[in-house]
C-alpha cells in the first residue's frame, strides 16, 4: 500500500462537508468515514463494547488499514462515553450515539475532518443536549419532610408560587417562566427587580 501522506489527508479533507455548530465547523462521521475509505481501500474500523451498566455504555473503537501481506496495522483509536436518558435521543438511543461517537474520535486522530476539533459534529451537538437536560433549577430543602422548591439565582431564596388572576402558577412554572424571560430562574420579588431595570434600560440595549 501506498504510503498515505500529510497532504493526502488535507486534499481530502477539503472535500468534505462540515456543519456549523455554534460557530465553529465540526465534521460528521459519516465525513470522517467516507474520508477514511477514500485513503483507505483496504482499511476497517472495528467497534468494541467495554461496558454498558446502569445505565452507562462505554464504547472503543481500531480504525487502520490491511498490509499486503494481511497483517493488522492500526491508525487510530478512539473511546466515548454516553449515559442513558442523559438527553433526548439518549432516551432510546445511548448506545448507537456511544459507538458513534467513538468511531468520530478514532477516525479524527488520523487526521481526517479535524482541523478545528477531535469532537464530531453529532459529539459536540449531543453534549451540548446533554448540558441542556441535565441544567435544571437549584433545589431548595428545608428538611426531608418539606417538598423541594426552586431556589433563585438572584437572592438564593426558595421561588415561591404566583398568582395571575384567578390562576396560581406553581414555583417551578415561575422558575422556567422567569428564566425564559430574564435568563436565571427568580422568584417574585427579583423578577419584579428585573421588569423594573429593564423598563428603565435604554432602548435596543441588551439585557
């Protein structure tokens, strides 16, 4: 086999596709692949399962290539980690994701689709979704006997429930609702603070 040199990686790399990911370009996997058998003809990937209990799949993944002679010569590895139920797609899907993403890994420290990053594309998205489910409102216990409440990002104080009319919004709607609109979970009287500053804020200045 040909000896596969460092501009050989950069000509194919220019070839593929990258995604914008909150402005940074990242390369899929599938990319990384079709770059791999573009070098490789006579490459393999192989996946392997460490673990996978409560919950927590580990995967590892070889990528290299077939010598003339049939021996075994490897390029690369790569290993992930994914937790079930740790995002949206992780709700049915952890396990595919963690092989995956180990693959993305194993194929990037060859060289191929990682000019900007190590991480794929679907690694990077997927931590960010992680980061998303798993970011929810400080809990609030005065003692085991009590029920949690949301705490306020502002004074520390447990959110309290709201009345709107006739409706009484619970403290965790509050937490969401006032985190939509302020960008931190408040409870009433910060929020009031909050509508105040920014009725006072000058027009188009950002809040």
């Amino acid at each position: 086999m040909t000896e596969i040199t460092y501009q050989d990686i950069a000509q194919v790399n220019a070839e593929l596709n990258f995604t914008d990911v909150k402005g940074k370009m990242y390369a899929e996997v599938p990319q990384r692949v079709k770059a791999f058998r573009m070098l490789y003809p006579r490459g393999f990937i192989i996946t392997d399962m460490i673990s996978n209990a409560d919950g927590v799949c580990v995967f590892k993944a070889t990528a290299g290539y077939y010598g003339e002679n049939g021996e075994a010569y490897t390029l690369g590895t790569g290993t992930a980690y994914e937790r079930e139920g740790s995002s949206f797609i992780n709700k049915t899907s952890y396990i595919e994701n963690c092989e995956t993403s180990a693959v993305g890994r194993a194929l990037g420290f060859i060289g191929l689709g990682s000019e900007t990053s190590i991480a794929s594309a679907e690694e990077v998205v997927n931590a960010i979704n992680n980061q998303g489910e798993t970011k929810k409102p400080k809990q609030c216990k005065c003692d085991d006997s009590e029920p949690a409440f949301p705490v306020c990002e502002a004074c520390g104080r447990p959110i309290q429930q709201l009345a709107i009319g006739d409706k009484i919004v619970p403290p965790e709607q509050v937490a969401q609702m006032t985190a939509k609109k302020y960008g931190l979970p408040l409870c009433n009287e910060c929020a009031a603070k909050a509508k105040a500053a920014k009725a006072q804020a000058p027009a188009g200045a950002e809040q």
